[in-house]
DNA sequence: TAGCATGATTTGCC
DNA sequence: GGCAAATCATGCTA
C-alpha cells in the first residue's frame, strides 16, 4: 500500500500528468533552485516518464502472463476434471494461489520501481551533482566586497541580503562564498595578491571618481572663493595619485576621511598587504562583529559592513 | 585527461 | 548559530 502511495505521488502510477511535473516541480523546490533549474528539471521529467512507461510495460506484462496462466491452469484443471471430480472451490483455490503468486512478482516491480524513482530523486536533489559557477559579475561583486573590506570580511546579515540580491544567489551562497573565500585567502595569501591588488586598483578607481565629481560639484557650486581653482588643482592631483597608486579601499577612506598617509606596518607589498589579518593568521577578532570594532583600531577598521 | 578552481557539505569548536 | 577547517564533487582549462 505505501509502495502505491508512493508511485502515485511521484506520477509512475496512475493517471499521467505531465510525468510527474509536480514531483519534478516539488524536487526543484526542495533542492533549492528557485528558476535555474529548467534543464534538470526536464531531464528529471524525462527519466521519470521513462521509469513510468516501463513500469507500466512491466505491469501489463505481468497481468497479461497472470490471465493467460489461469486459463492454461483453468484448461488443465478441465482436461482432469473427465478423470476425476474438481469441485469448484478447488479452481478458486487454484486460482487464487496464481493471482497471489502473480501480486508477489508485481510488488516486486514496484519495489524496484520505487528505488530507481528514490535514486533519480537523490541525484536530482543532490546539490553537489548541479554545481554552477557562479556567473563572472557575480564573482566581481563578491570579490569587491571581499577585498573592499579585507580586514574584516565578514559581512553583516543585510550586507549578506544585499550581496544575494546583486548577485542573483542565495544568502547561504554568500555565506558558503566567504567562508571559502577567507580560508583559501588565508591560505595562499600570496595566490591572491594580485587579485587584492586588482580590486583595490578598480575600487582606488571608482573612490577617485566619487571624489573627482564631489570636487567638480564643490568647485561648480561656489564659484565665488577666491582660492578654488587652486584647491581643485591640488585635490585632482591628490586623486590623480590614488590612480597611479591605488591602495585598498579601506585605507583609501581612511585616507579621504583623515587627510593622513597609510603607514603599512607589514611593510610588504607596497600596492597591498593582507594588514586584516592578526599574527594568528586570523580577521583580528573572527567573531567580533564589525560593527563593533572600534573605529581606532586602525586603518583596516575604518570601514563599516553597511558601506557598500 | 590530469590538475587546478570552486561551490557545497560535514565536522568540531566556541 | 556562526565560524574555521577539511573534504567532497563538479566545472574548467591547458
């Protein structure tokens, strides 16, 4: 009885409907992949009709090898019935002897039925099995954020909300892509050098053109102080310098927001240095909220997760 | 096709 | 519950 609950619940038995869509469609669902999925959730479809079509084969077989056993035993127990007397409870007997022989052998095809749909299900539901790369804007976004607040990247739960967003996945996925990404950072920090190096230039860039268009708009809206061509002078020299010598946007905020000059105390890189990390190889305090950090700490703690 | 990259999962810790 | 670390499984590329 569970065994045909089962196949009908996932479409195998009973009336088709679309090969089981909706199961296709509960799977999809429950495996988390909101609209990605159209082509395994075919594929799925597929496989489905394919175990429902040869079930049913199977099936019909069976009933039709069933009826015509019954009539060569009802013939047999008629050719006897000339030499000795069979009572008619006797066919019955025979007859339902067959018929229980028979229903073993189909709920055997259902049991195997039921196991190739629970395998198809277990592939299809296995997350493993579809990974995705995630789209190249959505790693640069990531990538960004990551390196944009190197030293504590820990995103906050709507910073993770926001990132989910732009990127089209989900939190979790945010979560799992930081997760990874700070250990295999801290790992190989040399790996990622230049990518940190790349990110902190396009962010130098992005931060010098923020401030060029405030210097622009400042300039535009007080026409009449006497020293304002001078100071744009100075200032688009000043973002001139943050093009040619782009540090981290950590230390680029630090540096708009405090007029002074990153003193890296590694003293490695001169383009970037991992300055997030503690001597313990760890994000100064990995369970420290970054809102909690106090805003002396130095330059790295600057920032804030709700910046971007 | 091997080796690396990368997203997801598991395990153990706090 | 969030995190680090290890590991798995798949994708990508030379």
């Amino acid at each position: 009885m569970r065994l045909d609950n089962m196949l009908l619940a996932e479409g195998v038995s009973g009336p088709e409907k679309g090969g089981g869509s909706a199961a296709a469609a509960a799977a999809a669902a429950a495996a988390g992949s909101p609209a990605d999925n159209s082509i395994e959730h075919s594929d799925y479809r597929a496989k489905l009709s394919q175990i429902r079509q040869i079930y049913h084969t199977e099936l019909e077989k069976y009933e039709q090898a069933c009826n015509e056993f019954t009539t060569h035993v009802m013939n047999l127990l008629r050719e006897q019935s000339r030499t000795r007397p069979i009572s008619p409870k006797e066919i019955e007997r025979m007859v339902s002897i067959i018929h229980r022989k028979f229903s073993s052998i189909q709920m055997q095809l259902k049991q195997s039925t039921c196991e190739a749909v629970m395998i198809l299900r277990s592939r299809f539901l296995d997350a493993r099995r579809k990974r995705r790369n995630f789209s190249k804007q959505a790693t640069e976004i990531l990538n960004e954020y990551f390196y944009s607040h190197l030293s504590n990247p820990y995103p906050s739960e709507e910073a993770k909300e926001e990132l989910a967003k732009k990127c089209s996945i989900t939190v979790s996925q945010v979560s799992n892509w930081f997760g990874n990404k700070r250990i295999r950072y801290k790992k190989n920090i040399g790996k990622f050098q230049e990518e940190a190096n790349l990110y902190a230039a396009k962010t130098a860039v992005t931060a010098a053109h923020a401030v060029a268009a405030a210097v622009q708009n400042s300039q535009t809206n007080s026409p009449t102080t006497p020293n304002s061509g001078n100071e744009f002078h100075m200032l688009n020299m000043f973002v001139l310098d943050f093009l040619l010598y782009p540090l981290q946007v950590d230390t680029l905020r630090h540096v708009i927001s405090q007029t002074a000059g990153y003193n890296d105390a590694l003293g490695g890189n001169p383009m970037y240095s991992p300055h997030g990390l503690n001597g313990n190889g760890g994000w100064h305090d990995a369970t420290t909220p970054s809102s909690v950090i106090s805003p002396t700490e130095g330059p790295g703690s600057v920032h804030s997760d709700t910046s971007n």
